[in-house]
C-alpha cells in the first residue's frame, strides 16, 4: 500500500475529505519523525513501537499487530 492508497483508506473509513486525511497522516508522521530524532520512543499499544539507534530507525511490531498478521 503507498501513501496515497492509505489516505484514500483513511478518508474512507472516517468519511473524511481526503485533504483533511493526508494532513492527518502528514502529522502522525512528523510526531514520530521528531520524537526520533530527540532519541525518543514512539509506542502504539497494539501496533508496535518505533525507535531511533545510532541514527537509524527501528521498528518492532506489537502483539496485536503479530496476532492480526498471523491470524488464520
């Protein structure tokens, strides 16, 4: 799924204009962005935890988001 895709997911599931989606995405992703580069961690309970190591950004997965993917 590319960026765009994802806001037209977002505008869909929330009835949102897809303008007002983008800028929702847009700023969910600068707050990781700026949370990682003051050395910060980034935890979405259920999703997965983002951080920065030696100025490269790691992601680990969440027990929700495992579960879902595995899910049969």
């Amino acid at each position: 799924m590319k960026k765009h895709e994802l806001v037209a997911k977002i505008a869909q599931d929330t009835g949102l204009s897809k303008v007002v989606s983008a800028a929702a995405l847009e700023s969910v992703l600068h707050g990781i962005v700026q949370s990682l580069k003051k050395g910060q961690t980034v935890t979405l309970v259920g999703f997965g935890t983002f951080k920065a190591s030696r100025r490269v950004a790691r992601f680990s997965a969440g027990k929700g988001l495992k579960d879902a993917i595995n899910k049969t």
